[in-house]
C-alpha cells in the first residue's frame, strides 16, 4: 500500500522541499500531490483521498486551519499537520483543537522532519 501525501504551501520552493525532504528520510512507499492553498487542497483531496496532509499555515484564498475545519466537517479522520514559519502558542492550541497531528516550525532540519512524520509514514 502506498501512502498518499498532499502537500499544500503557496510556496512552489517549500513544496519542492518537502517533497526532497520526503525522500531524503527515506520515505519511499508514497505517492505525492500538490496544491497552492487550502480551496485547490480541498478539489485535490476528493480525487486524492490522502492519508495525510501536510499544510502550511499562512496562504491565501484558504489558511490551513480553515482547510482543517473544512476538511473535519465534510469527511472524519482526517490526518493534517502543519509545516509552517510562524508559530505561536494561539496556533497551537487552535490545530489541537481542530485535530491537528503534529506542528512543524520553518525551516526545519533533515532530523526533524523525519522524527515528526516517522510515526504517519511508517507501516
């Protein structure tokens, strides 16, 4: 089974980066889309159907966190974290509530990136 993963930044260089960064940790078993910002996540996500998403916070049209209570409206167990530069303990709590799996800051080391998304990836 291959694991799907949507990435949704407004950045085409940090989607780039990501998806190296995906390969760099040795995540190979995975199949990869893209999106520009949360409206283009959701039309990607129901022909997509990921098993995890991976959103930048800050973009225009829709921010992450509307994506997830969207996204948490329409369908259940839906599995999104953040990737993004501006954190704060308000954002936090708010992915948290809204059933965010994990929060990480920009920009991000190798070691990092793989330790997060380690327990998403991992059969």
């Amino acid at each position: 089974m291959k694991f799907k993963i949507l990435i949704v930044d407004d950045s085409r260089a940090m989607r780039r980066l990501i998806r190296r960064s995906l390969r760099k940790s040795g995540f190979s078993n995975i199949e990869v889309e893209e999106a520009e910002n949360g409206v283009e996540a959701i039309e990607k996500f129901k022909s997509f159907l990921p098993n995890l998403i991976l959103s930048d916070w800050n973009m225009p049209e829709m921010n992450g966190i509307d994506l997830l209570k969207t996204l948490n409206k329409q369908y259940s167990n839906v599995n999104l974290g953040f990737i993004t530069s501006q954190v704060t303990q308000d954002m936090k709590i708010k992915a948290q509530d809204n059933g965010s799996l994990f929060f990480l800051s920009k920009p991000f080391t190798q070691e990092q990136f793989k330790w997060t998304l380690s327990p998403y990836l991992e059969e």
